[in-house]
C-alpha cells in the first residue's frame, strides 16, 4: 500500500489519528448532532447514525448555527469529540469551538483546510494521521 500525504492549512493546532469519517454533506454540530453521545442526529443527513466520536472528522463544509461551537466544545469536553476536523472549506465557528475546548478543558481537536479537491482525496481514505504542520497522512 502507497503512503499518500496532503498539506492542509493548520486552522487549529494539533496532531491527531483516526479512521476517517467523511461525510457526504455539510453537517451543523446545533440540532446535527447529539451533545451527549456525538451521532449524528439531523434525520435528513445522509450520514444520520454515524458517530463523530474518536474519528477524524472530514466534512466538505459545515452548516449552520454559530451555537455549533459550544455543541463541538462540549463533545470534546466529555470525550464524544471528533478526534480531529479536516474541512474542505474553512469555518470559523468550528474553529471557535476547537479553541474554547483546548483553553478551557485541555481537549484538543486539530482543524486542517484542505480544499475541495484534496478534501475527496482525504474523504477516501479510510484512516489519516495530521501532524502538526497540517500534514495528513493515509493510514
């Protein structure tokens, strides 16, 4: 198997490693996902069910609601977090949640830009590594 590697724009600072779970649409963390548990709640999300604990979340953009901080912060608070965020298009409400969580709980969940078209290439792989200067690493 070939080792692939993506540079990513760090949004949030961090290393992290994980399966991936690449969803299929933008998703709001505000009524998307479930604040106690990390699954995926929005009933008309092709990836309803799925959870977002312990994966490297990848999302080509996210949706919605600037209450998505506070509901990512808490997830990462109680340990149903994502283990990091890859976005195929930068935002800024995560990125808010991602800091709050490390300043105030120690919780730390890297964010990386990648783009639309590394972000299908990252969606395909099945794990990835993020180092700390944004590079993503197959696995």
């Amino acid at each position: 198997m070939t080792t692939r590697t993506v540079q990513g724009r760090r949004l949030v600072a961090g290393s992290a490693s994980g399966p991936v779970l690449a969803l299929r649409e933008p998703l709001s963390f505000w009524g998307g996902v479930d604040p106690v548990s990390g699954i995926v709640i929005e009933p008309r999300h092709p990836d309803v069910g799925r959870s977002v604990a312990g994966q490297v979340l990848a999302m080509p953009a996210a949706r919605g609601s600037s209450s998505s901080s506070s509901v990512l912060a808490e997830l990462l608070r109680i340990g149903r977090g994502p283990a990091a965020i890859v976005l195929g298009e930068a935002d800024e409400i995560l990125v808010v949640g991602a800091l709050a969580a490390a300043e105030l709980y120690g919780a730390v969940c890297p964010i990386v830009l990648v783009g639309p078209a590394a972000y299908a290439v990252v969606a395909a792989w099945p794990a990835t590594a993020i180092a700390t200067d944004g590079t993503l690493t197959s696995g």
